[in-house]
C-alpha cells in the first residue's frame, strides 16, 4: 500500500515514519510512506495557502488551488483512483471498522489543513472521506493522519509480527479485548488466572470470550447493540448483567 500525506510540516512525519512498526514496514517494502508540502503547488510569489474567508469572519481558509494540485501531481494515469481523505473536525468518527476498510485500499492519500477551514470546492470535488479523530478541534491535521495511519497500516499482511494479533484486537471482534498476563506467575502476591497456566486451549478460549463480554458490559456496553453473539454467548452475557448491582 502507499499512503501520502499533503503537510505543510512534513518534518513532523519523520520520526513516526521511521520508527519501530511502521519503519520496519517500510524497509520490508510492505508499504510506502511519503509527505508532500503543498505549498510547493501554490501560484503565488509568497507561497501562501490559505486567505481570507468570502463574506468576512475571523481566521484564514485553505485556497483550493494548492491542494488539488498536490493531489493530482500524486495520481497515476492507469491506476485506480486513490482515497482522498481530508482530516476535519466535521468529518465522520474513525473506527476500527474504517480502518479495515481503509487497509483494502491500493492507495490513500491524506489532507491536513490548519487555519480556519477549507475552500468548500476541496469537499466537494477532490476528496472522497472526511475523517476526525475525536470530538475535539486539534491545530492541524497531522496527529489525526498519523493515528490512522498507523491504525491502517498494523491490518496490513506481514507489518505486524503476529498475524492474529489484530484479528484479536478490541474492536476488531466487535468486544473490548481480554486481559493478558505474562511472567511470572505470581507478582507481588497476584496470581495468573489458573486457567490460563492450564494448557487446555479449548478453555482458555472460552474463559478469553467471558473476559471480553465482561469488559465491554463495565466499560463500554454501547459496543454490545451491534455485536453479533452465539447461544451460549449470550447466556454468558445474560449470566454476567445479572451479576450487576
């Protein structure tokens, strides 16, 4: 996969491309990183982006001019036309469900802006995806495009090391992950559960799929309206909300 990203601080990209998951991904050749400073495709001798808003109000909008021709100095004339995703406040909440989405992709290309807002003509006629991070207003786009990029690029084959590592994730099942445990055994007077020093697999699943059910029922139960669950599942979810005062 390729993933670009329109910055006008590509600086801020270097550490986060080049570093533990996603640097060894790009030295495998699992996927391409790259910044581009869209204020290289502004037409004016100040290299500004951005002026003031038609109509007046405070703040300055992003021209349109220097974004389109940033992304369209990007495409490739026989390749599938890649995913514009725009990083804003407004756009749609990212997901784990987005993510996977988003890692079937060939190619992604990200805007971060700064400023008041955007030229309208930039939704409307160059971007596919809106995207926000959250329900709060950050000074630019470059940590929400970070955190899905990394979020896309751990679903791609071979960039994580355990192959089921994301297919266990939280979220990626539709629950709250399980607790994990590791050694020792005993720490401080705190024990491992027995059942996972117990060596039957069948089991230890079993006791995994509770501990998530449990953990989505205390910290987020709104996850339980759009999960899928089998019969027994569901006597175990049953089981658990009547153990609640």
């Amino acid at each position: 996969m390729r993933m670009d990203v329109l910055t006008l601080f590509p600086e801020m990209f270097e550490g986060v491309f080049n570093s533990s998951i996603l640097g060894k991904a790009k030295e495998k050749q699992l996927i391409e990183l790259n910044t581009v400073n869209f204020r290289e495709f502004s037409n004016n001798k100040h290299n500004t982006v951005d002026d003031y808003p038609y109509g007046g109000g405070g703040g300055m909008v992003l021209q349109a001019e220097p974004i389109f021709g940033a992304v369209e100095s990007l495409l490739e004339p026989d390749a599938p036309r890649p995913r514009v995703i725009l990083m804003c406040p407004q756009g749609e909440t990212f997901t784990q469900a987005k993510a996977e989405e988003l890692a079937k992709e060939e190619h992604l290309i990200f805007i971060c802006g700064h400023y008041e807002g955007y030229d309208e003509r930039i939704r409307e006629h160059l971007v596919t995806d809106e995207l926000s991070v959250g329900d709060y207003v950050l000074t630019g786009g470059e940590l929400p495009a970070m955190v899905i990029i990394d979020s896309v690029a751990r679903l791609l084959p071979g960039v994580l090391g355990n192959e089921t590592s994301a297919v266990t994730d939280s979220f990626s099942t539709g629950l709250l992950e399980y607790p994990h445990y590791t050694r020792p055994a005993e720490f401080r007077g705190w024990k491992v559960p027995d059942i996972l020093l117990s060596g039957h697999h069948a089991k230890v699943e079993e006791w995994r799929k509770q501990q998530s059910l449990r953990r989505t029922v205390a910290r987020r139960p709104d996850l339980l309206e759009r999960v899928e669950l089998n019969k027994k599942e569901k006597k175990w979810l049953q089981d658990i909300l009547n153990e609640q005062p």
